[in-house]
C-alpha cells in the first residue's frame, strides 16, 4: 500500500499531532501513524469517526477507491499534481511605469534575477518612494525568474497593519488548499507549506514593517524563493541575511530620464530646470513620477507660460510635498488606506508615525543641515538635536536617516523637506550656528576637519546671517574667512567679509572693522581687485592707527607695501616700509612673534 498523504495532509493542515487525532477518535497514536504510513486501513468504525473530526469524505481522507475502481492518488496532495497552471496571484500590483519597464535599473535587476535564479531569497530596503515594490513587480515578470519558478506567484502586501490571516487565506485558495474552518496561523503556514511542497513558487512580501507578520510568510519549499521589501534595513536583514540589498536613489541622468518619461516637454524645453527638479528631489523615483505627472497635465495644453509656473511652484519643497495622484486598488501601497491620495507628505508621513514623540523632534531638528549628498557628524548631530546618540539610531533603523561612516550621517533630501515643513523647535537652528561658532573656533586651523564640515558651516553662517545673530556670525566668519581664501574660496570669503563689514559699522564696533577690511584686503589682493585691495587697506589702517592696535596696524602696512610693489609705487612701498620698521621698534622687535 502506498502512503495516505491525504490523511496526513489533513491532520498537518490543522496543526494535530498523530497523539491528538488518536484521543479524539478513540484509537492509538500507533494506529494513526499506521494508516497514514499505508502500513494499514483504519475499520469502517475509525474511518466514520476519522471523517467525522476531520469534515471530509472517506474519498477526501484516501480511503476508497474511485467510481471506476480505480485507487484514489494518495500521493497526490492539493496543489502537487503533474500538470498544474501557473498561479499568479490577483493581488500583485501591474508593471510600473505602465509597463515600460524601470529607468536606471537595468543592471541592478540583472543582480537580482541572477540572484533569486540561483535559489537565494533576497529582501530590498530603502527608502521611502525609492521603487522598491516596483522592482519587485518587474522582478517577477523577468523571463528567467518566470522559466525558473513555473509554478508562479505568491503576493502579501502587509504595511504596518497587516491582515496575515487574510493573505494566508487567500493563498490557500489559490493553492487549492482545502477550507479548514478556523485554524492558528501556524497551522496554516504549515498546511500552505505541504501545499506548496516541491514546487518552484516567488512568495512576495511587500512593504514588511514587522519581523512577525513577514515570518508567518516564510513558507516555501526547497525549490521557491522569497522577496520581502522593506524600509528598514534590520528587518532586510532578519529575512533576508545576505541577501539583504539597499536600493539607492537615480543618480542625475537617470532621474532626468525617468522625469522625461512622464513630462517629455519639460525636459525638451527647459533642461536645466528639469535637470535641478531632479536634484531637489534626490532622484527618488516616486518624486520624479508623481512630478512628471503633474507637470505632464500642465503642458497637455501647449501653453510655456503654464508649463513654466507650474515649474516655478515645483521650485517650493511645500509644493512638491503635497503632489499627489490617486491609484487604483491594487497600485496603492499597503501602507496607504485606499482613498488616501499619494504623495511624498503621505508617504513619509506614514514612517513618521511610528516614531516616539522624541525621534520625531529629532528627525525634525536634523533638517537645519543641508541635505544628502552633504554629511553631518554625529557631535554636530547630537549638539543640535540635544538628544542621546541612541535617538540617532533609532531613526536610522527607521530607514529615515542615512549613515554615511563612522560617525557621520546623511539626510535625504525628501525626508529633510518634509521634516523641515514640522520643525517647530525654533532653536535647532539656534543650536546649529552655537555649534558652528565653536567649531569654527576650535579648529581653524584644520583645512580637513573644515574641508568635512563646509557646507555645514555655510548653513549655520548663512541662519545667523538671515535670523540677526549678528555677533556670532561675524565670530564665524572671522575663523572661517581664512579657510576660504587658503582653498580659493575667494568670492564667498569677500560675500561674508562684506556682510559681516556691514554689520560691524552699524554696530561701529571699530576693532571688529578693521580685521573684517584687512580679511577684505586679502581676499581681493588675491582676487587680483587691486584697487578694491587698496580701499579696504587703507582704511584698515587708518581705523587701527586710531585704535591703537599694533598688530592690525603692522598687517595693514605689510599688506600696503606689497600692493604698492605690484602697482609699481617705490617710493610708497617705501614709506610703508619705513612706518612698518618704526613699529618694530617701539616694540622691541616683539611684533615678528604677533605680540604686542
């Protein structure tokens, strides 16, 4: 006798043990294993009480011939026969882009397909709109990966309130899977298992917020593989191990690629304003699209003065937050209740949420330094946000921040507008330029470290310049001028130098004047602005013989006397010299070290 399969598929799809099936009928545990081994046939009395628990007919459980006398295919379960169609499930998304297949990811889907090819389960993290799901989709209607896994497609959409009983459900129903009434979710995992059995099946899980709802669906055979796509690289990683692939933003040419998919126009007509939509969205794929369809229904007119407004709106980062577009029922992320318009405010929104109320503060505190491709140090981080290191990681295991090395993070630039648009701490920026100042002053002298921070710097300048922190910024841009001009930064050294000018003479603090025209004086002397040079040196000069400072005094005479060698003036070089030489004297010769 062969094995009853059907018994036994039965008794596994309700989770019993062979002990449990033998108490509920009245017979032994070694009987159960004996019938299901085909060893033996149960007598009609154990057959009525077998079909009884189970809710089957005896030809159901494998006991009877069929009604030509023919013996029932025990070995034959639910879901394994020899000729089956290809399942694919209704609930899988249609192909992105309308089906014109993915910008910029040609390469990246070859990996992937080699990879589930091969038989590796593989799960994608990234950030929110980078084209996760979308890959997924087109991954599974790859040639290979359909001629490799002929059995089909199995697809969860969870999002970060999952109805696994449902998927698991209709999963049953798909696989041909018999209704069991009301079974635990590990029953049925293993009943879906059996079914699944030997054959070659994708399971996908899309959009994976908890560990516990992805593994419920972890149910494949030997021959069938798993993609689960996820904003957290934790969760990537408990799934997938090393299969566990971070998917990065479209680098320029792409994202101008795919923005020209949807708004052909746009990119024809004006490139580079095209071209700098693409990078204030970090080519994340999602706000490239949902841009380019905006814009698409702006020129469907013909009209450039449309077309050109609605791209002076996308210049506001309030603006692209809040394009949105409607999706059918199966486009709509699991994240998103169905008849919640997308767009980036609503999908970042929804990661948000799940932060605790100090992570969220955090996130929002972090938007005062510019966005990715700029870094940010963690001291910079933590000075600004005032919070422990460990709300840091937090977001990072939230996929909303972004490390880049030891120590130092990244923003994107989608995730800095939307925080931006809730800061509500007026003092984040306070913090940054306190922050800035002191770096600034404690490392003046590291081209590296000042090389490293620059356009934080620049940032934190640029805050105290624009919100009337003008004691401080005047501080910074004194230790950060020098910089500049060794790195020839010339036109922001004197675009600083000038402001911070301006505000010492309305302050006439006249010390502060005279290093700000001698900063001046340097700069435009490298600037080859001579006659600006001298203006600027003069004054300083005269401004420091006033005051007494004999340091700024000698520094304007050298800087003098070098100016009038370049324009040719001896005599004036020489006098220059002569007062300069004067100075050293009443000093005692202490000015060569810059005491006075």
């Amino acid at each position: 006798m062969k094995p009853n399969l059907r018994l036994r598929h039965e008794r596994e799809m309700r989770g019993w043990s062979q002990a449990r099936v033998a108490e509920a009928i009245g017979s032994s545990e070694k009987n159960v294993s004996r019938w299901e081994r085909g060893v033996s046939s149960p007598q009609p009395y154990y057959r009525e009480k077998l079909c009884q628990l189970f809710g089957k007919s005896a030809r159901e459980l494998g006991f009877v011939e069929d009604a030509e006398g023919a013996p029932v295919e025990r070995d034959a379960l639910p879901g394994q026969g020899r000729h089956q169609e290809r399942v694919l499930d209704p609930t899988m998304p249609p192909l992105p882009n309308e089906g014109r297949g993915l910008v910029g990811r040609e390469t990246l889907l070859g990996d992937l397909a080699a990879q589930l090819c091969s038989g590796r389960s593989l799960a994608l993290c990234g950030l929110p709109g980078v084209g996760k799901t979308a890959l997924a989709v087109t991954l599974v209607h790859d040639p290979h990966v359909l001629a490799r896994f002929e059995a089909g497609v199995l697809w969860a959409g969870l999002g970060p309130r999952p109805n696994v009983l449902e998927h698991l459900r209709r999963w049953e129903q798909l696989l041909g899977v018999p209704a069991a009434g009301e079974l635990s979710l590990e029953a049925r995992a293993r009943a879906l298992r059996v079914a699944i059995g030997q054959r070659s099946f994708v399971l996908v899980i899309d959009d994976v917020w908890e560990l516990e709802a992805a593994l419920a669906f972890k149910i494949g055979g030997p021959r069938s593989v798993l993609i689960a796509t996820t904003r957290f690289p934790r969760l990537a990683l408990a799934i997938a191990g090393e299969g566990a692939r971070t998917i990065h933003e479209l680098e320029g040419a792409d994202g101008l690629a795919l923005l020209a998919q949807w708004a052909p126009e746009v990119v024809a007509h004006d490139r580079r304003a095209a071209l700098s939509l693409v990078e204030e969205v970090g080519g994340l794929p999602l706000a490239l699209t949902l841009l380019g369809k905006y814009l698409q229904s702006q020129a469907h007119s013909g009209q450039p003065r449309r077309l050109q407004a609605a791209l002076a709106r996308l210049r506001s980062s309030h603006q692209r937050l809040h394009v949105s577009e409607m999706r059918s029922p199966l486009e709509q992320p699991p994240h998103l209740a169905w008849g919640t318009p997308l767009s980036l405010q609503s999908a970042i929104a929804v990661s948000d949420q799940q932060l605790d109320e100090q992570e969220r503060e955090v996130l929002r505190a972090l938007s005062v330094f510019p966005p990715k491709p700029n870094s940010f140090s963690e001291e910079a981080a933590l000075a600004v946000a005032q919070a422990p290191p460990e709300a840091l990681d937090a977001l990072v295991d939230a996929g909303l921040l972004e490390s880049s090395g030891a120590g130092r993070y990244l923003l994107h630039q989608t995730i800095a507008d939307y925080a931006s648009a809730h800061l509500r701490d007026t003092q984040a920026g306070e913090r940054l330029v306190a922050y800035v100042t002191s770096l600034l002053e404690r490392h003046g002298g590291d081209d590296a470290a000042l090389e490293l921070e620059n356009r934080n710097i620049v940032a934190g300048l640029q805050y105290a310049f624009e919100n009337g922190r003008h004691a401080r910024f005047i501080r910074g841009v004194l230790a950060f001028a020098p910089f500049l001009r060794r790195r020839g930064f010339y036109d922001l050294a004197r675009l600083y130098l000038q402001r911070a000018y301006q505000i010492a003479i309305w302050s006439s603090d006249a010390a502060t004047q005279v290093r700000l025209l001698l900063g001046l004086g340097e700069v435009t002397l490298r600037q080859g602005d001579l006659k600006a040079a001298g203006g600027y040196l003069r004054e300083a000069l005269v401004l420091a013989r006033e005051g007494g400072q004999r340091r700024e005094w000698r520094r304007a005479l050298r800087l003098l006397r070098y100016l009038a060698w370049r324009q040719g003036e001896v005599e004036r070089a020489a006098d220059y010299g002569g007062e300069l030489a004067a100075l050293w004297e009443e000093s005692g010769g202490a000015g060569a070290t810059g005491a006075d």
